[in-house]
C-alpha cells in the first residue's frame, strides 16, 4: 500500500513541475522577470541574505526538495549572512518566499512575456499585466508563437476575428482559446495561463 502511494506521489510531482522565479541577487522577489523549470523532485527556493555592505538581497530558482533548508555555513565563505532559505510549492510561489509580501493585490495576471518563441512553452520571462489586460498566446509568423499583456477587449477582439477569418475544417473555439492544426491563440487572465493551449471551457464548438 504505501508503495502504491509513493508512485502515485512520484507522478504526481513529475506531472506538476513547478516553474520558480529564477534570479541572483535581486533586490525583491517580484523585481525577478524570469522563470526556471524545476525537475520533477525539486521546489522553488528564496534565499534572502544580507551582503557585505549590509543590503538584503534574494537568490531565487528551483532546489532538490532533500536539500531545501540552508545553513549559515553555505553562505560566510562568500561574505553573505543568512536571513531566509525555504522552499514552496506552486507555481511561481517564491514571489512571496521568506515572507515577503508577494506582487501587489488588485492587480493583473503575471504573463509568459516573449516576442518570439519556437514551442507554445518556450518562454521563460514574465511581466506582470494591468487590471485591464490578458494574457495573450499568439502566432508569430508561419512556425512560432508570441506572448504577452494584452488588452481584454483587444485580445478576445483579434480571438473572434482570427476565427471567421481562417477557414480550416474542424477548427475549434472555446470560450478562450482558438485552436487549428499546430496553431492556437488564447485570452485568459490568471497567472502563467498563456504558457499552454489548453483547454479551459467545454462550451467549444466544431465548425465543418
């Protein structure tokens, strides 16, 4: 029995791969623009330290989760003095780790943020967006993808207008997403939903 749980845990944990905030020595969590995908045995990690001359100063990415709690002897050879190191789950969790307050609350979601990229999950920066916009997945040319803050009307405007004006046998709109061939573009508005095409409603309709 306790076998079984231990795989069901290990896939669990392989499915779920947790993407961090990946920085050295940023001044807050939330100044980090970029991402780290974290192997299926590790979680995201803050180490908040003082340097030299007194600053505080985070290190941020993904850590074996065996190897999560530091010691003050892994930081004094490189004239650091620890005040934090821990480790959480989720997604893009150590935004608010050693208690930091976290990204601001009202606010927009936090966005994949790429010009270009080859693969729907090909980017690792991120941007926080205003009240008012989406994140946004799009094409970029004939082979890639673009990501992005977008404005919500803007976005789920271009959304409509791409679906009447592609004519492609059994392409799909969900309530979000349009989705034809190897091709897709999405409107969504929670936290790093414009890293996949995935489908978020089942009110999709097919169109022959």
């Amino acid at each position: 029995m306790l076998f079984l749980l231990w795989i069901a845990a290990s896939s669990i944990q392989t499915l779920y791969a947790w993407k961090c905030l990946f920085c050295s020595d940023a001044v807050t969590p939330t100044d980090c623009s970029k991402i780290q995908r974290c192997g299926p045995y590790e979680e995201c990690l803050t180490d908040k330290y003082l340097t030299a001359g007194g600053d505080t100063r985070y290190n941020l990415g993904c850590r074996d989760t065996k190897q999560c709690k530091r010691s003050q002897a892994d930081f004094k050879d490189i004239g650091k003095t620890m005040v934090c190191s821990e480790c959480c789950s989720g997604k893009v969790c150590n935004s608010a780790g050693c208690k930091y307050k976290g990204y601001p609350s009202p606010r927009g979601p936090i966005c994949t943020n790429c010009p270009m990229q080859a693969d729907v999950d090909g980017c690792d920066n991120i941007t926080m967006c205003q009240q008012d916009e989406v994140c946004m997945l799009g094409f970029h040319g004939q082979f890639g993808f673009r990501t992005q803050c977008e404005k919500q009307t803007v976005c789920y405007r271009n959304l409509h207008d791409l679906w009447l004006n592609i004519e492609i046998l059994g392409k799909r709109q969900l309530q979000n997403t349009f989705k034809w061939g190897n091709g897709c573009m999405k409107c969504c508005n929670t936290d790093m939903c414009n890293d996949n095409c995935n489908e978020t409603s089942s009110s999709d309709y097919i169109a022959n």
